[in-house]
C-alpha cells in the first residue's frame, strides 16, 4: 500500500489565501451595493399631479406607517389652475391597511368610501400663497382680476389631520386618497381641472416613550426607523475595511515591495462605499427634518454608488 502525500509550498498557501481574502471581500462589496437601495428612502414630502374623472373617479396620493402607541400628522395642499366647479364630492380619504385589501376588491367609489377610516371636505380659495404654501388672501369677486399674476394666484385648498395610533398596539400603513365620487353618477369631466398635489407627513417616532411630553416627529415612516442606523453599520463597516486595506497595502510595500493591483480596486469601492455612506447620512439628518433632505448629498451618494459599482464590476 502506497500513499502519495502531495504539499505545497509556503508561496502557493499565500496565493490562496489571498484569493480567498479577495472573495470575501469582493461578497462584502456586494453586499454594499445591494444594500445602497436601503439608502434611498422613498420621501414623505410627496408631490404630484392628478385629473380626476368618470373612469379615474379616485387616486392614491401617498401611503404612510405610524408607528404603534403614536400620533403623527399629516397636512394635504391641493392646487387648480381654474376654479372647481363641483366641490361638494370632492374629499381625501384616510384607509388603514386592515381595510385596504377589501377597497381594492370594490370597483365603486360610493362603496370604497365607506371602508374610509377617515374624511375630509376639500374647500379651494383663491388667493396669494405665502412661502409656506398656504392661502393669504383671497378674492373678493371670486376669481382672478386682470392684474392678478397667475404664478402667485391659484385656487388652493390646505388640510391638517392628526394620525392617531396611541391605542393600536402595532405600526400601521395609511393610505391617503383624493375622490369624487359625482363623477361616476353624472358626466362632467371636461370641467375638472388638473389638480395640482402635496401632502406632508410626519410620525411619532417615540410612541410609547413620549407619553406626557412632545412628539418627536419624523418623516420617516414607521418601516423607515432603522434605515439611518443601517446606513450608520454600513458607514463604519466600510471606514474600517478601508483603513485594514491602507495597513495591508503599506505592509506589503514595506515588507516585500510589491502589492497586488486588486487590493487597491478594493480599498478604493471600500472609500467610495464610506463616502457614499457619509452623504447619505447628512441628507437623511435633513430628510428628517424636512421631508425632502438635501439634494446635494443625495446626488453625491448617488454619485459614489456608482463609482463603487463600477470599481466592483
């Protein structure tokens, strides 16, 4: 019996591990980049544009979670060029989840507003807009006089609702949608103008914990809490794999004088991961605060994104 025992040398055992320290480095790159979506939270300063009509008797504006034992708020600005004829219908709606699979089910707009948790009456003014978006003055004959400038008028419609979740023991959706439901029982499309939309909301993000003091409001949604401190991980995740990649780099150089051209790609995605991570912390500290963050650091998250999947792939 004969048993062939194959080694190898010191320099191919370096050379695997080595690679196998590239693979896991390259998976935790990965990782970044799929993890880079998270970054991207949808805002809750939502604007958009919509033209109700017989077919489209209704339109979900936004969907919103409040967090269990909270109280959030939410303020709805609706803009029309030209004056609502028919008013009296038109309304925004307030649907929780438990109710919003059986509104779907419902193919009339009188059936699907009595699953509405909430209503609320759409009343326009017209008038100039102060830097907040609400009215500050309206019109006196009821429309706009010759002078009147039509990028400081607008016929407007302002609602603030509180969304109160202290006795729901779990975080909920919120769905919030605009309706008139007079236009799926009489033709009148052609005098619905385009209706011009923003709705802004906030949640409670310590519920149970602000009992007897302030809200903590937050933009964020409820489904949103932990996203800032994932992006904080992934900061310091990726702070850390860049300075072992800097004392790897400089201890091969001092020590043999020659370094692998990977290890500088990867220490490279890594920096690019940290500042992409850093930017994307910065805009969700104002995105908090303002439901929109700060553009500037979005796009420059978005620039180092890219930059680390490029180096990556």
């Amino acid at each position: 019996l004969t048993m062939t025992v194959t080694t190898t040398s010191p320099r191919t055992q370096h050379s695997f591990r080595f690679m196998s320290t590239m693979h896991a480095l390259l998976i935790i790159l990965f990782f970044f980049t799929a993890c880079n979506d998270v970054q991207n939270c949808s805002a809750k300063k939502v604007s958009g544009k919509v033209k109700l009509s017989g077919v489209n008797t209704e339109h979900v504006l936004t969907k919103f979670a409040v967090s269990a034992y909270a109280k959030g708020n939410v303020e709805v600005r609706l803009i029309s060029p030209t004056m609502y004829e028919n008013e009296k219908r038109l309304r925004w709606h307030l649907y929780e989840d438990t109710d919003w699979p059986k509104w779907k089910r419902e193919t009339l707009c009188t059936d699907k507003v009595r699953l509405a948790k909430r209503a609320f009456a759409v009343s326009f003014e017209y008038g100039r807009v102060k830097d907040n978006g609400r009215s500050s003055s309206k019109s006196t004959s009821g429309g706009p006089s010759k002078r009147d400038d039509n990028n400081e008028k607008r016929w407007r419609a302002t609602s603030i609702a509180v969304l109160n979740q202290e006795m729901e023991t779990r975080p909920h959706y919120l769905y919030i949608v605009l309706d008139d439901c007079s236009l799926e029982q009489y033709l009148h499309d052609a005098e619905i103008p385009e209706i011009s939309y923003e709705v802004i909301i906030q949640d409670d993000v310590g519920g149970l914990k602000n009992i007897g003091q302030l809200p903590k409001l937050s933009h964020f949604s409820a489904d949103e809490h932990m996203a800032p401190i994932m992006v904080i991980i992934m900061c310091m995740t990726s702070f850390l794999l860049t300075i072992s990649m800097m004392v790897r780099i400089g201890t091969l150089i001092a020590t043999k004088g020659v370094v692998h051209a990977a290890l500088f790609m990867v220490m490279a995605a890594c920096g690019a991961t940290t500042l992409g991570c850093i930017c994307e912390m910065i805009h969700q500290y104002y995105y908090g605060m303002n439901g929109y963050g700060w553009y500037l650091f979005d796009a420059l998250s978005s620039h180092f994104e890219a930059v680390t999947d490029s180096i990556v792939s």
